[in-house]
C-alpha cells in the first residue's frame, strides 16, 4: 500500500510537471464514458439508485455468517430467493454481481453459485478467500458465471497464479494497494494476455 501511494504521488509530479493529466501520461483517453456499479442492499435502494441511472450493481448473498461449513439447503434457498426477488424487481436488462466477500466456505459457495445461476449475475466476487487460489480455480471451472477477484491480490506476482491458473475471468486490482498505477498496467498486460 505504501508503495501504490508513492507510485501515485510520482505519476502526479510528472504530470504536473509537464502540465498534462495523468491519463495523457498513459497514451490519452480509450473512451468518454466508463460503466460504474453501484452497491445494492436493498431492493429499494437499488431502485432508487437505477432511478438515478445505475444499469449495474453489486449486492451481497447473505451467507458466510452462520459458521458452519455447509450451509443448510434453506440457508441457500434464502440467499437464492434474495436474489431472484432483486432480479425480478430490477429486470433482465439490469447487470446484478453476487459479492461473497471471501467470506465463504467452498462447499457452501458451490451450492450458492449453482442456485444463482439460472439469475444469471453479473459476475461472483471473491466466493472464497481470494489467496486461497486452487479452490477459486476449482469453482470458476464448475461455472460458467464469471469469477472475480483482486481487491486484495497484490502486486503482478500475485496476480500471476490467478491468471495461470485461471482461477477469475475478472480481475479487479487496488490501485492504493496492488501496486500503483505502474504495476495495474502491469497486471492489465499480463490479463490481456490470458
């Protein structure tokens, strides 16, 4: 983390040095527009919020908290109807990502993946510990829903087992702590590559 900030704070002094953004630093605009989720706690607030514009969120499951290790078929049949009831209020053309926050087990995120899946989510966020990298592997074979991870990957060497083993088809890496903008291009690179 300390090294993104000074990795930062450099990309800025250049800039500013030079008197251009840092965005110019790096080749220039891609695009005018970019596409931002919001979070979504409730069904409410996620309308509210697709009032506001918002064509995607990302909404928790409500799982990992019962301590055990299988979650019970009704503990997956909540989380599942939680997310079909936020599905059918949003409709088919809102983008709606399951977060577990690595917080589940891999036998209970497997039953929670399938029973999410004819909802179709987005993309599923951190289904187990993000370093615990075999697993992840494992579940984003048994899916065809994306995976995603990298909030608390650092650095490219980090990245690289998840990559090689292809354990997320969507990487998301801190800018504040995966490195700075140097090694997020770096990581971006080597993403494109796979």
């Amino acid at each position: 983390s300390a090294l993104s900030g000074i990795d930062q704070a450099l990309w800025d002094i250049k800039g500013k040095a030079l008197g251009v953004p840092v965005y110019e630093l790096l080749g220039g605009p891609t695009r005018d527009r970019v596409r931002v989720y919001a979070h979504g706690r409730s069904i409410e607030d996620m309308r509210q919020k697709k009032a506001q514009g918002f064509t995607a969120f990302k909404t928790g499951v409500g799982l990992g908290k019962s301590g055990r290790y299988v979650a019970s078929k009704a503990e997956i049949d909540r989380a599942a109807e939680a997310f079909a009831a936020k599905r059918e209020a949003l409709g088919p053309d809102v983008d709606i990502a399951a977060e577990f926050h690595g917080a589940v087990d891999p036998p209970t995120s497997k039953l929670a993946i399938k029973a999410l899946e004819p909802y179709q989510p987005f993309f599923i966020e951190e289904p187990v510990q993000c370093q615990n990298v075999d697993v992840l592997a494992d579940i984003a074979r048994g899916t065809h829903l994306p995976i995603a991870t990298g909030e608390r990957i650092f650095t490219k060497w980090g990245f690289r087992e998840i990559l090689e083993k292809r354990a997320a088809g969507i990487l998301q890496p801190d800018l504040c702590h995966a490195g700075g903008i140097t090694e997020v291009r770096l990581i971006a690179g080597m993403a494109e590559a796979y």
